[in-house]
C-alpha cells in the first residue's frame, strides 16, 4: 500500500492484491463495499494522517475509484470543506475499469498458475461463486504443462462483457495473465505436455478438485 499526497485536499491510494490478503478481504468483498471493506478505508485514512497529515474529520469525502486486470486498486481520495458531520460517510463506488487490460481477447486468453493445486483452487471458487451457472459455457479450454508451470487457454469465451470482467477478476487472485498469447498458443501446444485437453473447468472438478 501506498500513499501519494496530491495537494492538500486530495490524496491517491495504491493497493494491491497482497494488501488486500494482509487484511484477510478477497476481491469479491472489496468489490462489494463491505463492512469489511469499510474498516480497511478507515484503516487507511488513519494511515493517511499518520503519514501525510490528511485529516478526514467533519469533512466530506469524494472517492473515485479505478481498478487494472494485474491487481492494482488507486483511490482518489477528495475532501471538501467541513459540515459538521463527525465521521466520513463511506460509500466505495465500483471501480472504473481500463477496459484495454481488464478484458480478455475472446480469440484465446491465456493464464498462468504456479501448480496444479493453485488451478484445483481457482476451478474449486469458481465452482462456489456466482460464476458457476457459466462453467458449461467455458467448454472450449485446454490445461497445458510446460516449464514447471500450468497454463489455462480459452479459446473464444463465450461471456458476455460484464461477465468476462468478473471472471478475469477472479482469475487474478488465482494466476497471472501471459502476453502475445497467440504466438504463446503455438508454443505451448508445440512444446507443452496437455494435461486436460477441453472443458478443463469441469474435468478438475469432476476428477481433481474437492467439491
């Protein structure tokens, strides 16, 4: 986490993913402007006047909100001129996202788990999440082993906009995604060892991962 102070009235607040697991909130809370959510603000005003002399109290506070695929949160924090009020009322929007890194490309998407475990993980959540009534559209999908890592394709997603963003959320807390990935593709099926060859999602499920 850090914090940048723009003037007087306004700060920027970086976050990340590791921040987010330091305070035991996944993504999906985060998202939801939790109560949980709430106190990690609080928390980090009290950082921001610790650290940069941002006092929040009787003042107004306007937050925008912007969110990238690799992880990365910034708040824009705006305070406006006291009301009398004796804590900020909280309320997170949704963040914006830069949909040029936040959707994946329909034609193949390709993402990369450390192990075997961390995918029987991700395939497990998506199993319990509000994704789950899309797994059978996820059908053309292929698991391939090469240098020790598993690699996740999809070849054209069949989600719409909306929910291709939240499954590349939930992807991210799980697995990073690769770049040129159809030049990737071919060197993958070239040089990796396939490990499930279609419908990967349901196949751990059904044969790999704890339901």
């Amino acid at each position: 986490m850090r914090i940048e102070k723009l003037n007087d009235n306004k700060i920027r607040i970086f976050l990340n993913l590791e921040d987010l697991k330091e305070k035991n909130i996944d993504l999906h809370t985060f998202m939801s402007n939790s109560l949980e959510t709430q106190d990690l603000f609080l928390d980090m005003l009290s950082m921001a006047e610790t650290e940069v002399g941002f006092k929040t109290h009787n003042y107004k506070l306007i937050i925008e909100a912007l969110a990238s695929s690799d992880g990365n949160f910034i708040l824009t924090i705006t305070r406006m001129k006291p009301e009398g009020q004796s804590v900020p009322n909280i309320t997170i929007p949704k963040p914006k996202v830069k949909r040029q890194s936040i959707t994946p490309n329909k034609a193949v998407s390709i993402y990369k788990f450390n192990s075997f475990d961390e995918f029987c993980e991700f395939c497990n959540y998506i199993n319990t999440s509000s994704l789950s009534k899309y797994i059978n559209k996820l059908k053309n999908s292929s698991l391939i082993l090469y240098n020790e890592n598993y690699y996740l394709i999809f070849n054209n997603l069949n989600l719409n906009i909306a929910n291709l963003k939240i499954f590349t959320y939930s992807l991210s807390e799980f697995a990073s995604r690769t770049k040129n990935e159809e030049l990737f593709e071919r060197k993958l099926k070239e040089h990796g060892k396939i490990i499930i060859a279609k419908n990967v999602i349901s196949t751990c499920l059904k044969y790999f991962a704890n339901t």
